[in-house]
C-alpha cells in the first residue's frame, strides 16, 4: 500500500487543470447499457473508481477501451447479472441497476457494500424503480428486479436527509425507457444529475427539469450512441481552492466551473478567502487573517458533505470556534481524530464538529479512513510544519486524478512512498 510523505509549511502557488468530475463519469457510465450502440465521453478523470467501472461493464459484456482521457463503450450484447465482489466494493456501481432493468427487463446487482461514512441504504433507489412497476426481492446479499414492462409513474426521492444524487440518477436512467411519462420528485438537483441528463437526452432521451427537484422523463422506444464531455470536478476544485488558503499560497483553478462552487465560494469569501473569477478559472487565496465560519452540509445548492473534511482543515487554521454540521452523513467525522494527531482541537457533540482554531499544526503519521477525509489529511500535512505521512491513500486515488502529481506543480514537497 501506498503513503504520501509530505514536509509541510511550502505555500502553493500556480495553476492547476480541474479533471472530470468522478461523481458525473461514474453514472455516465452506466448510461452507456441503456443502448447497443457505441458511445464516447471525453474529460475522464484517471482514477481507480473508474477503471472498476469499466471492469464492471466488462464483466457484464460491455467493450470498454480507455484511451488517454477518453472512454470508448459499447454494451451491444448484455448480461443482466454482475460480479458480486466488483459491485460490493464501490457503492457508485448500484446506478447499473437502472439501465440493466430497462434494457433487459431484469437484473441481479448485489448489495453494494457498507461504507465508512455512515450508512449508506438504497431503499429510495427500490423505491422509485418499484413505481415504475419493477418487482423488487431483496435476498442473500442480491437485489433482483424484474419489469417485463416498466412504466412510468411518479416518484417522490425525498429520504430522511433529503434527495438522493444515485438514486435520481437509477430511476432517471430506467424511465428513459419505459412506456410513458415519468415525473420525479424531490430529486437531487447536483451538477452530476443535469450532465447526466444531457448525456441521456444526447443519446435520444426526453428528459426535462434535471436540476431543479421536480424531474420529467417522457420515455421513448430505444436510445442511441452519443459522445459527451464530463463536467468538471467540483470536488477537486474545492479541494485545491481550500489548500490554497491553507497554505497561504495562490492557485489558480484552471476550467473550474464557478456556477457549481457558489456554496463553497461563499464560505471561503465569509473566512477572508479572496476568490477571483475570470471566466472558468478562478484563483484563490487569502485576504489578510482568517476568519472563522459556521458551516453546515446539505444537498446542492447547500454546502457538499464532499467538502466537509477540508474546510475543517482550514477553520483548524483560523484562530476562533466554528462549528460544523453534517447533515448528509452522520457519521462522517472520521478525520477528526487524525487530525487531533497533528494539533488540531475538535470536538464531536452530536451531528456537529466544534474547532478551536488558530493553533498551529504540526506533521505525524496519520491514517486515511475514506475518500475526502484523505484529501482533508494531505492539505493538513501541507499546512503543518515537519513531516506528515498518510497511510493508506488508495483512497485518494479512487477520486483524486494524479493529486500527488498536481500538488508538486504547485510547489508542494509531496511523495508518495511504500508504507512501512
Ligand atoms: C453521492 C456521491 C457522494 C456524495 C453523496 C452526497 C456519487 C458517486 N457519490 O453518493 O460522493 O457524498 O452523493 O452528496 O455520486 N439515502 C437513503 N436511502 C437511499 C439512498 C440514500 O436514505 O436509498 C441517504 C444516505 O444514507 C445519505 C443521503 O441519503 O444520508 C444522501 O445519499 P445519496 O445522495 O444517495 O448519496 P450517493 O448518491 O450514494
């Protein structure tokens, strides 16, 4: 397993390209069953989630060939049964169930698996694939779904939380074609979910009102190849954004897309954080002394949970109390105590994160527990002083293209080592 050695206290400085958004790629992907013909998405992030998408295409049948940051597949003949170990290890591949029902009338995905962050159910995904008429069993570890004829109907996606981005993206992608109209509500109105529309409506959907909470698919007889480019990732960008003000340094985020940062923006700006536009780039960096800043996670437009970890980081650098709520995943605050390694003072009451800042913080080996969390760990080891490693970072590789790499542009004495 991988490490990265960081030596702390270099401020970045300079540009860096914003890749795909893994979050929009992986369901685009899915997509691709919903036809025979072949289709084509450019801007694809290298990560290790995506090959596993690609692999789980291939073992359904699909040809899938990667060619730098472009994705050729075409699903002309399907299996309507994945392999159950691929599924159970990355949650993303639950959005083949949608399309593998409406093209083969059944399918058998197995659960995907628990996740560190906190529960993670797929009730609302049944439920919503069961309102347009799919039989639904869940048995031994399976969920089988079976629609001889899927048809539309309406659907409310609220769960206890709010909207859910994959199970809009399952039920978006079954409709595509079934018989007649469906409409969504409560539906979750990220980025991802309008990209995915795009692509679907490229490939012959008749999808309307993605991004807004109220969703219409108007189903057709069949879909078409199509070629489509990946948004940007917001995520990453945030991430880069905040390890600028972490680090008191200056980076430009090259082809970010603004519109889809607002909360992010807003909260960097409140903690003296300058963000400057210039059409799809933005550069960042502080505005004197930080100041500190209640943050609370919601579904887009609200702050992301994805964020959650890293502005943590930045308000452990502020001097003052900022508070931080996790209204997405309960138990998301498995950094906290890694980040205690490194000086930092927080604590947990309840759904929210109490941080004392201003003291500063200072390198130890620290241990990744999910994906954002280690993107959180490495900008914490770049503001520290001394040396930090962080153990176990396949889990940044699983959404951050090349970060080790990108991070050294910047200026940043980052390497990643065998661990010990
Ligand atoms: C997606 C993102 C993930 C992000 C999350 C929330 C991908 C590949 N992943 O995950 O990075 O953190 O959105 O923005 O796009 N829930 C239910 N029942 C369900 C489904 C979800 O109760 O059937 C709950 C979840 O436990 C959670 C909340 O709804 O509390 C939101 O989850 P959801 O939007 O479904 O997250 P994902 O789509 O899995």
């Amino acid at each position: 397993m991988d490490s990265l050695l960081i030596k702390g206290g270099v401020p970045l400085e300079g540009e860096v390209h914003i890749s795909g958004a893994k979050n929009a790629v992986l369901p685009l992907m899915a997509a691709t069953l919903l036809t025979e013909e072949p289709c084509i998405i450019h801007h694809v992030p290298d990560l290790s989630d995506v090959r596993f998408m690609g692999q789980i295409l291939t073992s359904l049948g699909a040809d899938v060939r990667f060619d730098g940051g472009t994705v050729y597949i075409q699903a002309a003949k399907l299996k309507g049964m994945a392999d159950y170990d691929l599924i159970r290890k990355m949650r993303a591949s639950i959005c083949i169930l949608g399309p593998l029902l409406a093209r083969l009338h059944q399918a058998k995905v197995s659960l995907p698996g628990g996740c560190i962050i906190g529960s993670r159910p797929v009730d609302l995904h049944l439920k919503g694939l069961a309102a347009l008429g799919a039989k639904i069993t869940v048995k031994a570890g399976y969920v089988h779904a079976k629609a001889p004829r899927l048809s539309g109907g309406e659907v409310f996606l609220g769960g206890r939380v709010g909207p859910t981005v994959l199970g809009t993206a399952n039920v978006m992608m079954a409709a595509t074609l079934a018989d007649g109209v469906t409409v969504i509500e409560s539906a979750a109105c990220e980025p991802e979910v309008v990209d995915l529309a795009n692509f679907l409506n490229a490939m012959g959907a008749r999808i309307t009102g993605a991004g807004s909470p109220t969703v219409q698919i108007a189903g057709v007889k069949a879909l078409h190849g199509a070629e489509h480019e990946v948004i940007p990732d917001r995520i990453e960008a945030a991430t880069f954004a905040i390890a600028a003000a972490a680090t008191d340094g200056e980076i430009t985020l090259v082809g970010a897309r603004p519109d889809h940062l607002s909360a992010v923006l807003d909260k960097l700006r409140d903690a003296n954080v300058k963000v400057q536009r210039n059409g799809r780039n933005l550069t960042v960096k502080r505005g004197g002394e930080l100041r500190p800043v209640d943050i609370t996670t919601l579904p887009y437009s609200g702050f992301p949970t994805d964020v959650q970890a890293q502005a943590m980081v930045l308000m452990t650098l502020t001097p003052g109390l900022s508070i931080i709520t996790e209204r997405v995943f309960e138990s998301r605050f498995m950094h906290v105590s890694e980040l205690a390694r490194l000086g930092a003072e927080i604590s947990i009451e309840g759904p929210s994160a109490i941080v004392k800042g201003g003291r500063p913080l200072s390198g130890a080996p620290i241990m990744a527990s999910d994906l954002r969390a280690s993107a959180a760990l490495v900008i914490a080891g770049l503001a520290a002083s001394g040396t930090t490693v962080v153990n176990r970072v396949y889990h940044i590789d699983r959404g951050y293209e090349k970060i080790d790499a990108k991070l050294k542009k910047l200026g940043a004495r980052i390497e990643r080592i065998k661990e010990t």
